[in-house]
C-alpha cells in the first residue's frame, strides 16, 4: 500500500503471510487505516532529516570561503535529502559576463563516472532560463518532459535522468549557475526544488564573500606595494603657485598645463635637462581630477634593461626564474592617479614600442 502525503508518495507499506488466505477485506481496510497516520510519521521524519542536513549545511558555509572546498562538503551533506548523482557550480566569468563551460567544482557520488563533455554541455535553453531569465529550472524526467531531447543528449547519454538548476546571484550581480542531477526518473519534487533555491542562495552568499575578500586582498597588497614605492621616494608636490616665472613662453606652457589637467589625454613634456619638466607634470598632477591620488615617478633611465618592462608591468609568481612573488608593476600603482614617466627616450626601443601600445590602448598585460 502506497503512503501519501498531502498528494506526494513518501513510501509504500508492505505485510506479507507465508499461508494462503490469511488476509482479507478487514486486514485492507485495516492497513489502509494506518496509512495516514504512518504518513505522518515518515513526513516528520523527512522534515527532521531535511532540517538537520541543512542547518549542516549552514555551519559549512561559515566554515571556509574556499568555494570548491565548500561545495563539495555541501554536496555530501545534502546527499540524505536531495540525493544528486552529479552537482556542480558554473561561475559567470566577470569580463565577458558569460558562463564557463568548464564547472568551477564539481561533486560526483562514488563510483559513477561521467563523461567530460557532459559538464561542458548544458543545455542552452536550461542555462538561458535559469542565467539569463532568472527562473529555477526543474525537470522530473528528461525522457518523459522534455520534447527536444536531442540538447539534453549529453546528460541523457551520462545517465541523468531527473535535474535541477538555478541562478546564483546577490544584489542583481550573478555569480553563476548551480546544477544537481541524478540517475533516478522523478527524483526530484517542487519541495526539493525549496530547499535546492535556499541552498542556491547560501552559496551565493558564501560566493560573494569569496570574491570579496579577495578583492579586498588584492586592494590591501596594491596599497602595500604602494605603500613601499612611495617610502622609497621623496615626497615632492608643487603646483603652479611654486613654479616662479615672468617669461611669457613659460607663461603659455602654464597655461596649456591648466588646459590638460582637466582630461585624460597622456600629455608628453619636451626640454633640456633641468628645464622643470617634472615640476610641470607635478602642477598637472595636482590640478586635475586624480590629485588626492598617487603620481608614480619612473626614472627610465635608470631601470635595468632587463627587468623594465616586469617594473613597469608588474609579473605573476613563478613567471620566470626568480620571481618568487606577484609584482605590481608602475602602471597597476598609478591606477587612478598619475604616472610620470621620465626620460622616456632612453628606453630601450623594444620596451618603447610596448610602451607606445599600453599608452594607445591604455590596457596592458
């Protein structure tokens, strides 16, 4: 006998005799008496487990902001009550907006392989439902509810049968796509889809934890960096109350110097050796927009050939033999403020014509 609850099958009861005829008509109806009650029970006991998994689930979250690490314990806490034969998250890359193919994490039970191809291709209209228009994605059965099956043959041909799927996201920003299969047809219900959007949403949080405290990580050692470049230079500010003069051809450098310091164009000063060119770039440092931010002097002939373009670039760790460390190049200091580059001329002409590029395009790698 079947045992339900508020329309949904949550078991089934079974009583068996080794004699022939023992039961009959009264035993039925008796059996079918215990059905509600026994119903009850079981439901009970579904909502203590599906509480006690998830507030598990909960303490996980405040536990690390290492989100592989994270999911996959999440993902063996919630075996007891959304079983999945597959879960993965796919992160939203933050320059193109779009989703990656490859997961970012993903969570397998024992013993059940699945092809590579089949987490690099979801299905367009899943990923624009839940992505793109926000909607949780929920499919019973891929063989019985899905008409164009030929899009869902990836996770057809892995085995999965039943699946779910749902945005990440915090404040309107997305974060990327949470994605749970399994095995089994009609695996999952509009009640596992509740407590599949609220585990959804803690992710997102712990998500937009991550990405913030490594933002904040990233700012704190540009600041570091900043902070030892600025050490190690004399702190010299001027502006054009401190430059002294009557000429009327400096009168008109001046002048042209109040014009530029209100864009963004990269100004090039030309003159002799002790003419004040560095006098002049500070007054359009500190008459425009980024004077309450850092100028990054550059004495360019005074850089090593061979390290110029890691000074002025910046190298990742391990990118060649020494680099023990990340290294904020000039360019990533003065974001925001000013870059003075001096002597210019002198560099070597290879590293000049990657200068010229970064100027042009202001972007550099």
């Amino acid at each position: 006998l079947g045992t339900r609850m508020c329309g949904r099958l949550v078991g089934a009861g079974l009583a068996v005799h080794r004699d022939r005829g023992v039961y009959n008509d009264f035993h039925l109806a008796l059996l079918t008496e215990l059905a509600a009650p026994v119903s009850v029970a079981l439901e009970e006991v579904r909502e203590l487990t599906t509480s006690r998994a998830l507030q598990e689930v909960g303490e996980v979250m405040a536990a690390t902001l290492d989100i592989p690490e994270l999911f996959l314990r999440v993902s063996k806490r919630l075996q007891p009550v959304l079983p999945h034969t597959i879960a993965c998250i796919f992160a939203v890359d933050e320059a193109t907006g779009e989703l990656g193919r490859i997961p970012l994490v993903r969570s397998t039970i024992p013993g059940f392989p699945l092809p590579e191809k089949e987490c690099r291709d979801l299905p367009a209209e899943m990923v624009g439902q839940a992505l793109d228009q926000g909607a949780p994605v929920l499919i019973p059965s891929l063989m019985l509810h899905i008409t164009q099956q030929e899009s869902y043959a990836g996770l057809i041909e892995a085995g999965i049968q039943s699946c779910m799927a749902c945005r990440l996201e915090v404040a309107g920003r997305p974060y990327g796509l949470l994605f749970m299969g399994d095995r089994r047809q009609e695996a999952y219900a509009r009640t596992d889809l509740e407590n599949f959007l609220w585990v959804g949403r803690q992710l997102s949080l712990a998500m937009a934890h991550s990405t913030a405290f490594r933002e904040v990580e990233q700012l704190s050692r540009q600041l570091q960096e900043e902070n030892i470049y600025l050490k190690g230079e004399i702190a010299e500010k001027s502006n054009l109350g401190e430059i002294i003069s009557t000429s009327p051809a400096l009168q008109k450098v001046l002048e042209q110097a109040e014009m530029v310091a209100a864009t963004d164009i990269t100004v090039l000063v030309t003159g002799e050796t002790g003419t004040g060119k560095e006098l002049i770039a500070n007054a359009i440092h500190e008459l425009g927009p980024r004077a309450g931010k850092s100028m990054i002097r550059v004495n360019c002939a005074a850089l090593p050939r061979d390290l110029i373009e890691s000074e002025l670039f910046g190298h990742e760790r391990g990118s060649f033999t020494g680099a023990e460390r990340r290294h904020i190049g000039r360019f990533e200091l003065a974001d925001g403020g000013t870059l003075f580059l001096d002597e210019v001329g002198d560099m070597p002409l290879e590293t000049q014509a990657r200068l010229l590029r970064a100027l042009q395009e202001g972007e550099f790698e």
